[in-house]
C-alpha cells in the first residue's frame, strides 16, 4: 500500500503516556478534517494493526465516526501523516 496514493488528512490525536481508559493504542486518533473542510469525530477504533513496507513502518485504524462511517486510516510513521483509504 502505496500511502501517497490516499488523500492527506489533518488529524487531531493522543500519542503515548500510559495506555488505559480511552488510550489502548500508542496512537489514538481523535478527529481528523478532510480537505473539503468536513470534520470527523472518532468514536471507536475498531482494529489497528502494523504493517512494514519498504522498510517503513504504517499503522492502519478501521474505525466508526459519531455519524455512523466507517474508515480506514493509515499512519505513515516515518512521514508522520495521516492518509485516509476509504471511507463507507
């Protein structure tokens, strides 16, 4: 997975400090804005898994938005950006 192919997102997110309540994940994505200014809230991250390619580092989040969408992110750990892939 290519993730200059996927359309940049901003992302508002909580990164380390101890991981319980609400902060499971190393990286807790929070809202993210798309480009045509439409804002996202997460409200539950169901699946995040690591995956190498190219000798890069990228985490996808599946989650569930409070509207009722589902997405999939991808973290790029290298470039520090978020990128979504698709969006129902």
């Amino acid at each position: 997975m290519i993730a200059e192919r996927y359309e940049a997102v901003n992302m508002l997110n909580m990164s380390g400090g101890k991981r319980s309540g609400n902060n499971r994940y190393p990286i807790t994505p929070i809202r993210f804005v798309r480009k045509n200014g439409s804002v996202h809230h997460i409200d539950e991250i169901r699946v995040v898994h690591r995956e190498y390619k190219g000798g890069k580092v990228q985490y996808n989040y599946n989650v569930k938005t409070r509207d009722g969408k589902y997405c999939h992110l991808l973290f790029d750990i290298h470039s520090l950006t978020w990128r979504l892939v698709e969006m129902k």
